[in-house]
C-alpha cells in the first residue's frame, strides 16, 4: 500500500479506498492496483466485499489501462463489445461473511449512514433472496441503487436496484451478462440491467445518439470477455454533473455574465434552456443567493457612476483620495477609476465585486464519495 490509498480498520475488518487525490487522478493506478478501488478484507487480507476495479472514462486514464476508440471498434469486429445503459445511482455491494448477507456502498464499511440508507431494509423484504446466506456466498454482487431520496442528477421515481455485476472472490473475475441475468432471475428482481451486443454499425449509432440524449447518463462497454469496462457519457450530462458536483457562487457569477446580466426571471430562463426546470429549481436557493449580491452590485454601479459624474472635472490625483477615502484599496475602487478615466464597464471587476457581496454558496452532493464526480457507480 502507499500513500495513493487510504486504509481504515473495524471489528476485524479493513477497508481500502483510494486517498481523494488518486481518486481524481491517474497516478495512483497501474494493472495490479485496480481492485483497490473499494475492497473490504479481513485484517488477515481474505476478501470480503469488493466494488468494481477501477476503470475509465473512453480514452482516460493511465496509458497501459486506457480503452479508445479504435479499442472497441476492434472489440465490435470480433464480437467482443457490449453495451449496458449506466444508471445514475450509488454502488450497494452484497456479500456474505460469517454466514450473513453483509451490506456497504462503494467507499464505506456499511450503508446504515445514509439518509436513505432505511431502503435497504425494504430491498430485502422485496427480495428476500438478498438475505439468504446459500445464495451467491463466494461472490460480491454489484447493485445499482437508485432513489428520489438520494437524486445524483438523472431523477428515478421509486427507489429499487438493479444487479449490474457481480465478482468472484475465487477468481477475481466479473461474471458474464448472462450469469447476472441467472442471478436476477433467482433474486426475482423487478429491474434487469438493458444491455446490448455491439457490432460496428451498433458502435457508430451509439456514438452518434450520445450528442442529443438528454434522458441517458450515458453507457458502459464491455470488452475482453466483458473483463474490460470502459465509461462512454453523454455531453448533457457531463455538463449538468459538473453543475451539480460544485457548484459555486463564482460559477453562477459566470453565467450571470456570459448570460448578459439579465434580471433574476431572465437569469432563471437562460439557467432553465442550458440545463432543465429541475435542476434550476435545485440550484434556486443558490441562485437567489447570487442575486442578493447583484442587488448589491447595482446600488455600487449607480453610487460609483454618480460620482464619476460629480467629480469629472477633478484631477485624477484628487478624484483617487477622495475615492480611496469611500471604498479604500478594493475592487470597489479599482472599478471606480476606471470609470473614471473613461474604460468601458470591466466585468472581470464587476464580477469580483460581486463575489465580494454574495454569500459564497458551496454544494457537494457526493458527501465524501471523494471521487465521485466521474464515475459514482458502474453501469
């Protein structure tokens, strides 16, 4: 183990995750460190629960573990391609130790600490297969978990699960599409994971769809006797995961600007074409927020122009002290003589200002997944 990595230790147990820094980057990550990604063992090193390995977004990622383009054209050609619609949900593992269905998500000994964390114990009233010790003891099951009470970005009306994976503690292998289809059947889950072969055309077709698909967060490839997994996603939703991940005064500043100031029904509009009504109205106690500070920021405007008018036949040098005695060394007064001196409205300044009245609004709706933004769960 090394620095990339985090290790903590409970009742026997260990979890190893990586640190937040590896999580985001690629230089923790080489072929014999992939399973590392959420694991739990016993502090003997027997395995217990493991998440998916670590994969990428198509094309991302360390160079010997990258899958490109031409990889899965290639992989389409011999029959080696499938894809499975990725569901915008959280990772919940299923395995058995001392002959008990044990429970976690991804990055976590448990799954008891979320707010939604009570639907687990209806998934097992609904399933009661998940409860029994006999059923999958030697594997690690991988289970989409979607929820109202827990909307990443892509809103699913009632919470449920889908089996999405499912690895071999014996041979550290995924098992194949059709054996999940086995264990869902068993499982009598309502749910089944859409998946499809991939021939050349089928590629083609999918990359196409990606660029207008508005409702998808995008696929999963397998390759390599479905061995290889690979993130293919949706430009919509990169864009509105981003949004979502972090977003921050400073970046609904941006738009305020890029949108041409417009007032708050205007802003709302422009905000609602770029993204949707959801997720403004997500985002509405952020923006109200902002617009407490442009309020702010036009009464500085109108001060500052009147001013600039009052005091036009003045030296620059009198116009300064007089203005430094006002506003003293802030953007307030940079913005101030610039007018002065007859430049244009600066929005690199106004913005600062801006900020400066804004109540700096700061939303992170990974709560501690750590890498969460690329890739919160599999498929």
């Amino acid at each position: 183990m090394n620095d990339f990595f985090d290790i903590r230790e409970e009742n026997g147990l260990r979890l190893i995750v990586p640190s937040h820094g590896a999580a985001v980057g690629n230089a923790a990550w080489n072929p014999s460190n992939l399973w590392w990604r959420s694991r739990v063992e016993t502090t003997e090193g027997d395995l217990v629960s493991q998440g998916f390995g670590k994969f990428f977004n198509l094309g991302q990622g360390p160079l010997d573990l990258q899958v490109t383009v031409e990889d899965i054209a290639k992989a389409c050609e011999r029959d080696d391609a499938i894809a499975t619609l990725k569901i915008d949900g959280s990772l919940l593992i299923r395995s058995v130790h001392y002959g008990q269905a044990y429970f976690r998500t991804r990055g976590s000994f448990r799954y008891e600490h979320l707010e939604n964390g009570f639907e687990v114990e209806e998934f097992c009233k609904r399933y009661p297969m998940l409860l029994d010790p006999t059923f999958a003891p030697n594997h690690s099951l991988l289970f989409e978990w979607v929820s109202p009470n827990n909307c990443i970005v892509i809103k699913y009306p009632e919470a449920d699960i889908t089996l999405v994976g499912a690895v071999d503690h014996a041979s550290m292998k995924y098992e194949r599409l059709s054996v999940l289809d086995s264990m869902s059947e068993c499982l009598a889950l309502k749910n089944r994971m859409m998946a499809f072969h991939l021939n050349s055309a089928g590629w083609a077709s999918l990359q196409a769809s990606l660029i207008d698909d508005l409702e998808r967060e995008g696929f999963v490839i397998r390759i390599n006797g479905q061995q290889t997994l690979v993130k293919v996603k949706c430009p919509h939703y990169l864009a509105k995961h981003a949004l979502k991940s972090h977003l921050t005064s400073e970046k609904l500043a941006d738009l305020y600007f890029q949108y041409g100031r417009p007032n708050f029904s205007g802003f709302l509009e422009k905000f609602s074409e770029a993204f949707d009504e959801e997720t403004a109205m997500w985002a509405m106690p952020a923006i109200s927020s902002l617009y407490d500070g442009v309020r702010e920021l036009e009464r500085i405007e109108r001060h500052i122009e009147v001013k600039v008018i009052e005091r036009q036949t003045w030296t620059r040098k009198d116009f300064a002290i007089a203005t430094l005695a006002e506003y003293g060394q802030t953007k307030k007064f940079a913005y101030a003589m610039n007018r002065y001196l007859g430049n244009p409205k600066n929005d690199h300044l106004l913005k600062s200002i801006l900020l400066q009245n804004t109540k700096q609004t700061e939303m992170s709706f990974l709560k501690g997944m750590g890498e969460e933004s690329d890739d919160t769960v599999a498929p």
